[in-house]
C-alpha cells in the first residue's frame, strides 16, 4: 500500500493526461499569463467558468424577441389587414362566426338620404327653426340652385298631375328650361312659350302652394293645358310698358270731371279762347322753327316728300334691354 502511495503521489488522485509543465510554472510565468488573459478579456465578458443562467431569463429573451417580431410584423400591414387579423384572432381563440361581427347597415345613410328626407321646395322662416345637421345641409343645396324657370316631369299629365324642380347650374349653362324646353324628356327649341303654373303639393305632410313659370315647346304646353287652361306669359313692348306707366287711374280722372263741371260757363269760355290763343302762337312758333332748321341746299320737292325723320341715339342700357327683352317674361 506504501508502494502505491509513492508511485501515483498526494494520495493516488494523480493522473497521466495532467500538465506537468503548469505544476513546474515558475511564479513569474504564471502571473504574466493572468495579465495577459485580463488584457485579452472583453468588459461585458463574463468568467470563463461561468453559471448557467436560469430557465426564466431564457424564457423572457425568447418571449421578448417574438414581442419584436410580431410588432415588426403588425406595422407592415395597413389599418384593413389589421383589423383582419385581430378578427381571426378572436374568432380562432374565442370561437364564433364572421357573421356575428358584421356592423348592421339598416340605419346607414348617405348625403342623398339626407336631402331627400329633408329637401323643401321653398323654404320659410318657419322652416328654419330648430335646424339640425341634416336640415342645413339641405338648405345649403337649395341655396346653389336656380329658381327663374322649373324642370317639369309631364309623364302623367293625364292624370293631372306634374313635378317640378328648380334648376342646376349645368342646366342653367346649357339652357336647359330657358331656351330650350322645360319638359325633362324633350329638347326642342323652336316655338317656346312660358307658362305659369300654380303648383300645389304635398310636403312633409303640409300642403302647400308655389307660383312657378315654365318655358314649353307647342307639343308640351298641350300637356300642360290638357285638363286645365293655364295662362302664358307674353312678353311686353316698350310702348305698352310707358302706356301702363303713364296712365292715370279712372277714378281720379273722374273726380276731376266732376269738380270741373261745378264751374260756370263764363270761366269755359276764358278757357277756351286762352287755348286758342295759344295754340296760334305755338303754331306760328313752329313754322319760323322750321324755316331757320331748312337746309340750303334741299329743294321745294324734298319739302314736300314730309318732315324729315328723328334720328334717336339709343344708350348702351336700352340696347341690352332689348335684347334680353324676350329672355326674361
């Protein structure tokens, strides 16, 4: 037992495959070896021999890389795909059908469903009371058209009955119930009349009346007319407009009659000799006018032919009067 103890040496715990050399290492040796692993050795490098790390940190680097992962992954897609996935999602961990998540469409409404609910043919002051959202947003559109002429629907004038609206600015632009014919299936521009029309009709449960005018071509006005004559509008001369304007009331110039006729007859004759009297003066006033306005060089049969024509310089204003003066009846 000796025996052994010397040949394996340090209680026979020795071994064939150990460094001789590092049990032979002087002192100086080994300690420039260890300055020499601590200059090789990186700040955030742990012992060589260090412990393994427990099961939970792996768990949370594992848990924080997929984190990164699925984030990456959720920003590339856009909001619809988004929302797709979160739906598959939820109907695969919590069960369900698609249909069960479909929003309800039946109180969906778009700006058309709006006017149409909230449209006024002519809107008053009373109307306006109490406005909503929907209310002005259907004022707004009837502010933007333009109410000179109507657009008929004549479809069931057998039945007397008709539509009418106000017109849009494409109309207006092409004419559309001014020049050319008002009905909405008819285009035809020659022979127009303008008609107006007492329009009644229902509205939101309300009846009501609106005095419109129309602008038909022959073939439609017979629509028009076919239960009821209406009544055209005919665009006025100039001399008829001066005459209406100019023109005194009968009754006043009855009145006057009668006061005058309490007069004597004494007074009758002064007048009418002051009359006289001034008509000779005038007349021979106009004669003397007319032999200082002859020309020299005209002769005694131009004198004759009658008097000569006034020549009228119409103003800028007047023109445009009578050019637009069958546009607008």
């Amino acid at each position: 037992m000796d025996n052994l103890v010397k040949v394996h040496g340090s209680g026979g715990y020795d071994s064939d495959f150990s460094d001789d050399d590092a049990q032979g290492e002087s002192p100086e040796r080994r300690l420039k070896r260890k300055r020499e692993q601590e200059i090789l050795q990186k700040p955030f490098q742990g012992d060589r021999h260090a412990k393994v790390p427990h099961r939970s940190l792996h768990c949370q680097e594992i848990d924080r890389e997929e984190a990164r992962s699925r984030r990456a992954h959720l920003i590339s897609m856009n909001a619809f795909e988004r929302h797709k996935k979160f739906v598959g999602d939820y109907i695969l961990y919590y069960g369900g059908k698609m249909d069960d998540l479909k929003r309800s469409t039946a109180n969906d409404k778009t700006d058309h469903d709006v006017l149409r609910e909230n449209h006024r043919f002519l809107w008053r002051e009373e109307d306006e009371e109490e406005m909503t959202w929907e209310k002005e947003l259907a004022r707004k559109y009837y502010d933007k058209l333009f109410k000179e002429y109507c657009i008929a629907d004549l479809s069931k004038y057998k039945e007397n009955k008709f539509g009418f609206r106000w017109r849009i600015e494409n109309e207006v632009i092409s004419g559309k119930g001014q020049f050319q014919c008002g009905n909405k299936r008819c285009d035809q521009q020659e022979g127009l009349k303008s008609w107006e029309v007492n329009f009644a009709y229902v509205e939101h449960g309300e009846k009501r009346n609106a005095l419109v005018k129309l602008r038909l071509c022959p073939e439609c006005s017979y629509k028009l007319n076919y239960h009821l004559k209406r009544k055209e509008v005919k665009a006025k001369t100039k001399t008829k407009r001066s005459a209406e304007e100019n023109q005194e009331p009968l009754q006043k110039k009855t009145k006057k009659r009668d006061r005058s006729s309490s007069h004597s007859k004494k007074q009758k004759r002064k007048r009418h000799r002051e009359r006289s009297t001034s008509s000779s003066s005038s007349e021979a006033s106009q004669d003397s006018g007319k032999a200082g306005d002859e020309p020299e060089g005209l002769s005694e049969t131009d004198h004759w032919r009658g008097p000569a024509p006034a020549v009228e310089e119409k103003s800028r204003d007047e023109e445009f009067d009578e050019y637009f003066e069958d546009m607008f009846l």
